[in-house]
C-alpha cells in the first residue's frame, strides 16, 4: 500500500496559504478522481483512497503531521510514503522530487522524520522566500501567484500519478522537475 501525504494546517485560517500546498495538491486530486473516504478517528486526519492508493490530509497542525502519517502507515502497512509539502528554498514554480534526507527546517517533515523515518519520498513545491519566515508561510497567494501556483499543481498531480505507479523518482525526477531561474 502506498501513503501519500498532502501537508497543511487545518481550519479556515490557513486555507490557500503558502504552507498549504500538500493539502491543495490533494483537493485537486480528489477533485477530478473517484475516491472512497475512509473514517477512522484514530487516523487524525482525513484519509482516501484511490485505486490501491490512500491519500491523507493530516488533522493536526503542520507541527504535528507525524502522528497521522504514523497512524495511517501503522494500520495499513504501507510500504511507500510520498509526501507532498512546499518548500522556501524552492522559487515559486519550481518542483523537484527526492527520496529521504534532511527536513530543511521544515516542522511537518521534522515531525514525520521523529515518527517514521526520514527515507520516504518527497515532492518539493516551491513557495520561494521573504524576511519573516513564519508570516510568509502563512500568507495567501496573490493572484499573479495562484496562476503560477494552479499550473504546477496541475503538472505536478500527472507526476504524482506517474510516481506512484513507476516508483522510479530519479526518472520522474528528470522528467517532470520545474526550475525557475
């Protein structure tokens, strides 16, 4: 079985931030696949399931993430973990892909990686960067920004789909990776 996490905060206040990009990259997802919802309080989270796949959009706060991510892994068994989550080192556009290593500062892989592990597989969408760190995550994109943002989230679900069924990340990795000088 095969876990892949979209990663954010819950509630309305961080609806269409910056942090938010795991949980948009699922609604989009879930928007345009059929899916069974699977209910579990355990699991912390929201949870679905297409094909052989489960998608999960944890319930806790980015800080958090971990404990969903290890319930969910725990019950099913799941052999793979593909994480979806934004990335300030990464210019808005931008999208790379990777297997394990470092967090990057980033709370919800740092909660993920003390609860599971660090060697799941990661797609990295770019935020880009400002002074206050911690506000910028938080904010909305502007609309010039959500153009951007709706394109790669669109090239990035066909890589998402093309991953899980290749399991092969150095080739999506060279086919669908964005760079933005």
């Amino acid at each position: 079985m095969i876990l892949v996490v979209g990663l954010g905060n819950i509630g309305d206040a961080y609806k269409d931030t910056r942090h938010n990009v795991g949980f948009m990259l699922i609604d989009l997802i879930l928007k345009n696949n059929d899916f069974l919802q699977i209910s579990n309080t355990k699991f912390k989270g929201e949870l679905y399931k297409i094909g052989s796949s489960l998608f999960l959009k944890p319930n806790t706060y980015m800080n958090n993430s971990g404990l969903s991510v290890k319930a969910v892994k725990d019950f099913y068994k799941c052999q793979r973990i593909i994480v979806i989550h934004d990335d300030i080192d990464l210019k808005l556009g931008s999208l790379r892909f990777k297997k394990a290593g470092s967090s990057g500062g980033h709370n919800g892989l740092k909660s993920i990686d003390k609860l599971c592990s660090n060697d799941y597989e990661r797609v990295r969408i770019g935020i880009g960067r400002s002074n206050n760190i911690k506000e910028f995550v938080l904010s909305k994109f502007n609309k010039d920004e959500k153009i951007i943002l709706d394109k790669v989230l669109d090239h990035t679900k066909n890589a998402l789909f093309e991953l899980i069924d290749s399991n092969d990340i150095a080739y999506i990795a060279s086919k669908y990776s964005l760079k933005v000088l």
